[in-house]
C-alpha cells in the first residue's frame, strides 16, 4: 500500500463511520458574515435528547434589523410548509432545514440576495411536542445570530489558522509514514540478514549412503 494511500485511509473511515451514524443530529453554530449579493445560510439545529421518542416541531424565524428595538416575525415552517412573513424577505428565503418529517431537528433557512438591509439580529424559535404513550411534553427552544453583511468577502484569522493546521497536519502526517517505512525497511533487513547468518553458520548436511 503506497504512502498516499494510508494517508487517505482515515478520511474513508470517517465517511464510513459518518454513513453509519446517518441519523445523528449534531447541533452546529451558524455562520455570522453574509457578502453581499450572495446566499446565506442562517443555520439553526435543535437535536432531540432522546431520539426514539416521537415529535413534531414547528420553526418560527424572527429578525431585527441593525437600528430597529423589535423582532419582526419573517417566517414559519409548519406542517412541512413555510411561509414568508415579511415583504422585506419576500422570493428571498427558502427552507434549508429537515424535509418530509414532522419531525424538525435543522431548522435553517437560507437568504437568497443578500442586502446590507440584512444586517442585524434573528432569532429561531423551535416549538416541540414530544409524543409519550399517555401524554404529551411540550418545549420549546431559541436560537439567535447576529448577522453582519459586508460589501466584500474577508476572510478572517481563524480561516487562514485553520488552513496553515491543515497543511502541516498533512505534512506531518506524511514524514511519518516516511519514517514508520524506513522503520521497517530497516527491521525487515536486519531480520534478513540476521537469516543469512544463522544460515552460514549452521554445518553441511551430511548425506548417508
């Protein structure tokens, strides 16, 4: 097996393993820059903490505008469904979270066109109903993400940090295969050779009539 790979061998164990573990929820912070222009994904995920009970969920997203002391409601998911709520978002969002399930975990919506109008603060509301065999709990949980828009993309420190990590997680990862094949190159010759030498010093054979 060649040195590239062993290295790919984790990242095929990871997809593996991330198959296999296809119904887990994991609740992922949303990103917090839009550029304008572009889409954006407002992400909002509310895990259930026991996944064999039944539920049904309803998404409400709520948004105020930088300058602006109340919430606007701008839009719901009920029923499979969603709806706009405010002309100011209106043919602009579009449902990113759970489909054809009752059962809502990912709430997220997605901006289309994004404005500098955009900027400010929203608010997701999940409202649970978890199904018991003789009653019914209700909760109900908010998100919130401050959004900033900008006219161009930046990209931050934390995204340059994390892109050098990963050269030199590659690189390293690379002289230590290099090392662990020379490790047993070195091993698998000695052994051989030390073969050779117990082979030398034993006597002849002697045949008998």
């Amino acid at each position: 097996m060649s040195a590239v790979q062993l290295l790919w061998m984790p990242v095929v164990l990871c997809v593996m393993q991330g198959r296999l573990s296809n119904g887990a929820c994991v609740e992922v912070d949303s990103d917090t820059e839009a550029v304008v222009g572009h889409g954006f994904k407002l992400g909002c995920i509310s895990c259930k903490m026991r996944g064999e009970v039944q539920a049904s969920a309803t998404v409400d997203w709520w948004f105020m505008a930088k300058g602006e002391s109340e919430f606007s409601h701008i839009y719901s998911y009920i029923d499979m469904t969603g709806m706009v709520n405010d002309e100011r978002f209106l043919d602009r969002l579009n449902w990113m979270g759970s489909k054809n399930t009752f059962d809502l975990q990912d709430g997220s919506i997605y901006i289309l066109n994004v404005t500098l109008n955009d900027t400010g603060t929203y608010r997701c509301y999940f409202d649970r109903t978890l199904t018991f065999n003789y009653y019914e709990f209700r909760t109900n949980i908010n998100k919130t993400i401050t959004l900033n828009v900008v006219p161009k993309a930046t990209r931050g420190t934390a995204s340059i940090l994390s892109e050098v990590m990963m050269y030199v997680s590659i690189i390293g990862l690379q002289l230590w295969l290099l090392v662990e094949m020379v490790y047993c190159y070195r091993k698998i010759a000695a052994a051989g050779e030390e073969a050779l030498r117990e082979s030398a010093a034993k006597p002849p054979l002697k045949l008998h009539p």
